[in-house]
C-alpha cells in the first residue's frame, strides 16, 4: 500500500472594508496572503478569489479564468 503524506496548514480569511484577505500558513510557518475586492452583497465569490490568488503565489492553484 502506498502512503501520501500531505502537508497541513491553517487558512484564515478577513472579509470586509475594500478588500478580502485571505492567509494560508504551511506547517513551517511560512505564509502567503492573497487579496480580492470585497462583493459586499455575496461574500463568496471574493472569498474564493483571495484564497485562489494566494494558493496561487505556491503554485497550488492551476492557472486559468
């Protein structure tokens, strides 16, 4: 049987104001931070942005649309 270790880390995300911010932080303490302008009517889409625009700066998000 074959074992995948993945690494953990924490995802925080600060919605509000003008921008979102999202921070991912690996198990080493190394963290990125990626932002997005807030949508104050639906929070998801600039959630998902700023998370996606960090794991990005790791290349842990494919590029595309």
């Amino acid at each position: 049987m074959r074992r995948h270790a993945y690494a953990t880390g924490c995802l925080a995300i600060d919605a509000g104001g003008p921008m979102t911010d999202a921070f991912h932080r690996r198990q080493a303490g190394r963290f990125i931070v990626g932002k997005a302008q807030t949508t104050p009517d639906d929070e998801a889409p600039c959630d998902c942005n700023s998370g996606r625009r960090a794991l990005r700066q790791w290349d842990s998000y494919p590029r595309g649309p």
